[in-house]
C-alpha cells in the first residue's frame, strides 16, 4: 500500500515539476515577444496619427447591387415589401446614376437615398432626429447607405402607419414601379 502511495506523490512531483517547465518555456518565449515590442507601444502617437493609420488599413468594399437592397428592403419591411420597393424605386430610381444615394436639396427639402428621407426644410427639421449623428453631414453620410436608409424608412412608416409620407405613394407614382416600369 505506501509503495502505491509513493507511485501516487512521485507521479504528482512529476506532473508539478513539467508544469513548472512549461511555465519557464511560456515565459520565456511569450515575455521576450512583449518586452519587444514594448518601445513600440511607448512611442506617443495623436488620435489623427493612429486615425490615419486605420484609414490607410480600410479596405474599400464595393458598393451594393441592387438586389441585394431589394433583398434586404423584403427583409425589413416584410409583406409590405413590393409597395416599399415600388416607392423606392420611385423616389430613387435604379437608372439614377447616384443610386442608391440620392439627393434631392431645395427649399423644401433635403432628401437623402434610396427611400428620399427628407431631414429638414428652410423651416424646421422633418426626420433628421431620428437619424444618428452630431452634424448634419454625419447624418447624411448615415443616411447615404441603403440598408441604414432602408431602416429609416422602416421606422417612419411604423409611425405613420403607412406609406403616407411619400409623395410617390400619396399621389400613386409609385404603381408604375409596382407594375414593372421604373
């Protein structure tokens, strides 16, 4: 019985002391590649600086096909989906050379993308507070993605229980997208 006992705290010293090596190599390995590049990480370096950086890194996706913003519009708006991309279509016609990111700016309005969400007029702000961002251009660039433009529209025709806030549905414009022109 204590030769078994001696067998156990053998194998237990054993097992302690290849720990104890493993940790020494990791050390050894892992802390001289942390030491290393430690003047690195002390260099100071401005926001702009490091801003830069990432931009440099950024790689430029291209930009959306049209089916995949139909694609997308079905997924939100659900079974309201053909008058919604009827409406788009409409308000931001597939020949426009800028679409998806259509602009339309007058005195009436400033209209942005795919769904034409108008922020503000000369007089007060229409749905720019439901947009994120601090200025006016954060907002824009915001709305100038189709699927954030999408998810915009989304939300006003949830609060107009409709698509009553577009011209293009209000005057029936909208048909002729709905029946397969542009």
């Amino acid at each position: 019985m204590s030769s078994t006992k001696g067998s156990v705290y053998i194998l237990m010293l054993l097992a302690f002391l290849v720990c104890i090596f493993i940790w020494t190599v990791m050390f050894l390995l892992y802390g001289y590649k942390v030491q290393s590049i430690e003047p690195e990480l002390k260099k100071q370096q401005t926001i702009s600086e490091l801003q830069g950086r990432i931009n440099t890194l950024k790689v430029k996706k291209s930009p959306p096909t049209q089916k995949e913003i139909e694609s997308y519009v079905k997924t939100i708006f659900g079974k309201d989906a053909k008058v919604a991309i009827a409406v788009s279509h409409h308000e931001c016609s597939p020949s426009n050379r800028s679409y998806p990111a259509c602009v339309n700016k007058s005195d009436i309005e400033h209209s942005i993308g795919l769904f034409q969400i108008n922020l503000y007029n000369k007089k007060h702000w229409i749905h720019a507070q439901k947009v994120p961002g601090k200025t006016m251009e954060e907002k824009i660039e915001w709305l100038s993605d189709p699927f954030n433009n999408t998810l915009v529209a989304y939300k006003i025709f949830k609060d107009w229980n409709g698509f009553e806030a577009w011209t293009a549905y209000t005057s029936n414009a909208y048909l002729i997208s709905l029946k397969g022109g542009e």
